[in-house]
C-alpha cells in the first residue's frame, strides 16, 4: 500500500520553460546581450550538469554553487550576475508556470497520502522554488518538501530518493515517486525499490513497463496508477 508519494518539482509540478524564459530575459538585460545567445548557454550548461550529475561525477554538497559557477563560466560573467538574474526571474514569474491540472491533482490526494517534493536544484536555490510553490498556492498539498541543496544529495543518488522516506518512516516499497527525467526519476526511485512514475508526454497511455514502474503522460494520470496498486 503507498503511504508517500514523491514528486519532482520543474516539469511535473511547474514549467521550466517559464523559468527558463523568465532567466534568459534578466541576464540579456542585465548583460545586454541578446537573448539567443544567452538561451543557447543557459541549455549548453544544462545538458553539461544533466551529465555530471548522471555520472554522479559532481560534489553532491555544492550542487547549487557549481551549477551557477559553470553558467556564469559560460556567459564570462561573475557568478553575481546569475545570482540577480536567478531573483529576478523569481520575481517575474506569473501562473502559467503551474502545469495543468496539477493543482487539482494535488488536492485529490491530499489527506490520503504523505506529499513530497524530492528536487534537484540548478541555477537557482531552493528557497526560490519554495516561493512559486507558495505563490500559486501549491505548498498547500504538500506535507513537506526536499531539495538537492538542502539534503545534500541529488537525483539519482539513492539518499536523495531515501531522504523523505527516512524522515516519515516509511519503507520504498510503500512510496511512489514522479517525474520527468527517466535516468534521475524513474530509475532512480526504482534503485531503492520506490515504485516509479515517469511522466512522458508522447506515451499514448498509462502504461506498466517495470514490476514497480509506469510510464504516464501527466501528473493527472498519477490517480490511474494508484487505483491499480
């Protein structure tokens, strides 16, 4: 039985993409450069962090700082610079961030499970995640969150998955976690024995593809997979 489900935050929760565009205008403004040039750095130095972390290469305990550092690298700036630019695109984000019917599928599973976020963080800390998840009102849903910067630990590292787990005391295979990212998502909650849910927007339905995995097109089709555990 799931006592806890898990979610990823950006992607499943909120759009990247709003954040993205939010972060790419403060630095072409801030930088006065224009805002390709500064897209094409911003995804370069996505794709480098997506692969250190794979590879579980970087320093777990300074996610955060290495990220921005490596960005602020990329555009030849001081790391100041991605530090106003990450505020203000904070600042500036409105409610087409919140996915749709993420807020709707959170209040169906509120009371009947323990909420999580388990989150990596990138260009920006936290506490800037927190703030949106407040804003629009999502924080409502969730009993508590977890993030890379605050535990130390990041997707698909087994204590990341397991923070959460160990603070409610409960066992993997009574937790479900749901993402977007297959390697740091699905298979990494699949690693210590999680039942998984990997949110691919071009499956053509929920369907079962591990003895404790799903593949589903939305946060919404979370409520198919728990009626059939």
């Amino acid at each position: 039985m799931v006592r806890l489900i898990s979610f990823d935050v950006w992607n499943t929760l909120l759009d990247i993409n709003v954040m993205i565009e939010n972060l790419v205008k403060a630095l072409s403004e801030l930088l006065n450069v224009p805002e390709e040039k500064v897209m094409e750095k911003i995804l370069e130095t996505r794709e480098e962090i997506k692969k250190i972390r794979k590879s579980k290469s970087g320093n777990p305990e300074k996610a955060l700082e290495e990220s921005q550092e490596l960005l602020a690298r990329a555009l030849g700036v001081d790391v100041e610079i991605v530090k106003r630019a990450a505020a203000k695109a904070t600042l500036n984000v409105d409610e087409r961030i919140v996915l749709p019917e993420v807020k709707e599928t959170l209040e169906k599973l509120h009371g009947k499970y323990i909420i999580t976020t388990t989150g990596n963080v990138m260009f920006w800390p936290s506490s800037y995640t927190r703030l949106i998840l407040e804003k629009f009102g999502l924080a409502n849903y969730i009993t508590k969150q977890f993030y890379s910067d605050e535990i130390k630990a990041y997707k698909p590292m087994k204590e990341a998955f397991l923070a959460p787990l160990n603070y409610f005391n409960v066992s993997p295979h009574e937790a479900l976690h749901i993402g977007d990212t297959k390697a740091e998502d699905f298979e990494g909650a699949l690693a210590v024995g999680m039942y998984a849910c990997w949110i691919n927007p071009e499956a053509e339905k929920v369907e079962k593809i591990h003895e404790r995995g799903f593949v589903v097109r939305s946060t919404k089709d979370l409520l198919e997979v728990l009626s059939q555990l």
